[in-house]
C-alpha cells in the first residue's frame, strides 16, 4: 500500500467532526481510523457526562455502515465505537473502498465525548493489502473489539492472519476471535475456548495463522477481531475487488483483471493454460515452479500474482498465445471440465501444503526448444527432469 496521508487529530469529538482530504486518482482505498471511547460508569466516575456512555461512528463520503441486525442508527453497530465494549480502550477501524478522483470526506459522529486519536489513508495497489495491526498498541483489557476491517462497495477475495496468544501463571489467557460478517470462528482444539480462534491456553505464546478464501462479493463486509488481554496480531493480508463477481473453481470466467482471482484460481489457471493435456506428475511440477520463484526472493516477484503475471514468463498468460482463451475461459472447451476441476485441486494442495512441493525447479518449457538452447538463457541453471512433454530446470534467477 502507498501511504496518501497520515495525521494525528488527538481530538474529543463533540457531535459531528468532518474530515476531509482528496486522491489523486481513482481507485481503491485504505483509511486506519483509531479511536476511544469510554463506558458510562468512566464518565460519571470522572464527572462527565452521567449514564452515558461515548459513542462514535463514520459515514464515507456520505455513506454509513448498516449494522448486520438490521436496525437502524449509527450507533453500537459493528462499525462503531462503543464506549459499553470499549471501557476507554482503542479500537482500530480499517476501512476499504472506492473512491473517485478528487475531495473525499470521513463525517464522524458522536455521542458523549469519543476521542479520535489518528487517520491514516492508502491507496491498494494491485487488491492486495498488508498490515501489521501490532503497530496499533493493543492495551489490556476485557473481551473488546480491537481490529476491524469493513468494506463499502468492495468484495474480499481472501484473507489471511497470524497472531500469538499467550497463558500467563495467575492472569487470564490472552485469547484474539474472529468475526466474519458476524459469524465467529469456532476453536475445535481440545481445551480450547470454543469461539477464540487464538486461546492463549492452548498457544502458550505460539504463533497460529487463518487463512481463507472468502469470495465476499462487493457491499459493505466486516471482518471483526475481539481481543482479550493483548495477544499480539502482527499479520493480515487482505486481497479484494471492485468487480461485482469474484471467479470460483465452478464459474471461472475472468473479469478482465487477474488480481480478482485468488491465488489458488490465478495458479490453477497457469496449471490449465501450460500443462492440461501432462499427467498429474507434470503439472504438480509446473505448479511448484511459482512458490518456488517466491521463495527466492528475486526480480521474479514476491506474491504468487506477481510471479504468474510477470511479463514474457508464462506462455499461456502471453495476449497471443494460443492458450491464453483457455486461462481466460476454462470451461471454453466443456469436455475438460475435469481437467480445469483437477487443475484447480493441484492448486489448493500446492499453496495448503496438502501435496507435497516436489521440486526446486523454476523453469520449464516443452520439446520446440532444444535443452541446450535453453540452457543458454539460464546458463547457471541445472536439468532437473522431463516428464511427458515438458523439461523441467532449476535456476538463481
């Protein structure tokens, strides 16, 4: 993400407080909104305000965010900040979504006394979002909101977090849930608590990841994590779309950008494209070349999309390859359904580790080009292995 604006407001709001700041393009956007507020017992304890609690909530560009019970108001939904849950802690709010060129607003609006500490504004390159939620300093404190990620208009692909939780001798577990569009993660693990996802009982100060593929389609989505003392979330990735429909495995068609494709879609149709007609050795292999590129950390790319589309590295992915309507449209030829399906299952157990990465190989090309003239694009390669029609190396770069 490329930073657009970062400012500290520091400031209680009383009310209503407009900010605004504008984009030098269109696209999406990231907004990191933190604020506090605090419970009803704080304030009359503090003289205040009496019985109230502080409330706070955003409207973008002049649009709010429903709450997922249907009612109405601004207030003690699953976008606000509420001072009965916070009890004075932060709550982080991370906001996506589209904007046109030129001013926007952020609109606050209050009950009580709420105070906003900071705005931070992004633009999203490419759909994908990374950040570090630890930068935020979590405090100690009750069963809370803490993190939440909501969209407008935008649809969430895919997900993945990492967090630590840790049991102390003689103090409560630091535990972390998850809340997708108001549904919990239930915890299997024995001894467990059934809907903290990090139990810091089980963990003891290990590090646990979610990931998933969601294929939320575009509206307003709300991913909420709840904390419980302060386990340290110290990864989440993100990658979203604009399009209104998000290709799955049984309806693959693409939207016309690649970076609305999962990593396991965008690698299943690499699998299609250059090996549906090899066996299932063959396109294994071919499969394990792109986690491979990224691992080596070189000018391949450091995302499994950013090795596959890469210029001139894959042919099927070439505009006028004779393969290319077939990554575009597997179910272009309705007899090889299974085989896109099977392509599909290497992908997932590829990138899940269900399947096993085989090979170190990189590179790989069929019979057309003869071993030793490709030996000379990658002279400081290595053969490794043919299989059915395609010839497979290993390469530092």
């Amino acid at each position: 993400m490329d930073l657009v604006k970062k400012e500290r407001i520091d400031q209680k709001i009383q009310k209503r407080f407009v900010y605004t700041f504008s984009v030098e393009q269109s696209g999406i956007y990231a907004l990191l909104v933190s604020a506090k507020a605090r419970g009803w017992f704080q304030n009359t304890r503090k003289f205040v305000s009496f019985f109230q609690d502080d409330n706070l909530a955003v409207r973008i560009n002049g649009v709010s965010f429903p709450k997922l019970s249907g009612e109405r108001g601004d207030f003690d939904g699953e976008a606000a900040w509420n001072g009965n849950k916070l009890k004075g802690l932060r709550q982080v709010n991370f906001v996506i979504a589209y904007f046109d060129q030129g001013g926007q607003n952020i609109e606050f609006i209050s009950k009580g006394s709420p105070f906003l500490e900071s705005i931070e504004i992004y633009r999203v390159d490419k759909n994908q979002i990374s950040v570090d939620p630890s930068e935020y300093n979590i405090e100690d404190g009750d069963k809370r909101p803490w993190f939440n990620v909501l969209t407008s208009k935008i649809g969430i692909i895919s997900f993945f977090a990492k967090a630590v939780a840790d049991s102390k001798t003689n103090e409560d577990d630091s535990n972390l849930q998850i809340r997708i569009n108001g549904v919990r993660e239930l915890n299997n693990t024995p001894k467990a608590h059934n809907y903290w996802f990090w139990c810091g009982r089980v963990l003891k100060g290990q590090s646990k990841t979610f990931e998933r593929t969601l294929s939320l389609k575009l509206g307003f989505n709300y991913i909420e994590f709840w904390a419980d003392r302060t386990p340290i979330f110290n990864e989440l990735n993100l990658r979203v779309t604009k399009s209104d429909r998000i290709p799955t495995v049984d309806n693959p068609l693409w939207t016309g950008d690649f970076y609305d494709d999962s990593e396991e879609m965008i690698l299943a149709r690499l699998i299609f494209g250059e090996a549906r007609s090899e066996s299932e050795e063959a396109k294994i292999w071919v499969a394990s070349t792109v986690p491979n590129r990224v691992e080596a950390r070189t000018w391949w790319g450091s995302t499994i999309h950013d090795v596959i589309l890469f210029p001139d590295q894959f042919e099927s992915f070439k505009p006028n390859n004779k393969n290319r309507s077939f990554v575009e449209n597997p179910f272009l030829d309705p007899t090889q359904k299974r085989i896109w399906v099977d392509c599909y299952k290497i992908a997932v157990g590829i990138l899940n580790s269900n399947i096993k990465n085989p090979t170190e190989a990189t590179h790989f090309h069929d019979p057309r080009l003869s071993q030793e003239d490709f030996m000379k694009i990658i002279p400081d390669g290595r053969f490794l292995k043919r299989i059915d029609n395609l010839l497979f190396y290993w390469s530092p770069r």
